[in-house]
C-alpha cells in the first residue's frame, strides 16, 4: 500500500510505540523502514567547546537510537535505514518528509517536549499541518 515509509523517533514512549506500529506496516508492505532523527540544536549556544559537546552528545544518542530502531527491525524481519537531520523539529520532518519522497510518515503523538505542546501545540500538530504525505499519529 505505501512505497516509502518513515518513523520520527527521537526515544520517547511515544516515539517507541511509532516505532513498533511502523515496523508492523513495513513488514506488512514489505518494505525498508527509515527512521529519522532530528537533532534540535541550542538556540542560544554559549562557548565553541559548549557546542561540540552539545553535538557529542547528540551523536551518541543518535547511534544508542539507530541501533535500538535496527534491532527491533532485525526482530520483525524489516531493514531499517536510519538517519539525522539538525533543526527544528516539525520544520525539519517537514521538509524530510518532502526530499526522501515519503508517502506514510509514522509518528508518536507526544515527544520529549510534553511541555512545550500543551501550550504551543505539538510536534505532531505542526506536521499534520503541513506534511506533504499522510501522517499515522500514534498515541
């Protein structure tokens, strides 16, 4: 049914149970899963030091990440492509979503900023808005 599945998965519960529903799909469709990360970098970055750290520490959560989406794909039989993109998160799926030619994005209804989405809308919010592709909005 879809050709070009893709899951933001950034580690959250929400993120973790997108992952499960589009390994499913994947499989399903028989298809590679990509999985996609968005690095939201500090708005306001103090030292050059402070920022290679920041970016240390992004990279290392990105690779415990990756391997966790390999894994669970390995386990349902689904080859998972992974990658990271820097920006804001809505904006950066968005636009992901629109050059890697997705045609189902897969993704929790709630991240890591459960927050921030309460008063300003949620990630999810944002990109139903405006993806170019269908959205699975897993809660």
């Amino acid at each position: 049914m879809y050709r070009n599945i893709a899951c933001a998965f950034d580690g959250s519960d929400g993120s973790r149970r997108a992952l499960d529903v589009a390994l499913h799909l994947a499989r399903a469709d028989q298809q590679t899963l990509r999985m996609i990360f968005i690095e939201e970098m500090p708005r306001y970055p103090g030292a050059p030091s402070e920022t290679n750290e920041e970016l240390e520490r992004a990279d290392a959560i990105f690779e415990q990440l990756r391997q966790e989406a390999l894994d669970a794909g390995k386990k349902c039989g689904v080859e998972v492509v992974a990658e990271k993109r820097v920006g804001h998160p809505a904006q950066a799926l968005v636009r992901y979503v629109k050059e890697a030619g997705v045609d189902l994005l897969v993704m929790g209804h709630t991240g890591h900023s459960k927050l921030w989405g309460t008063f300003l809308g949620t990630t999810a919010d944002k990109v139903v808005s405006h993806a170019t592709c269908s959205v699975h909005v897993v809660r």
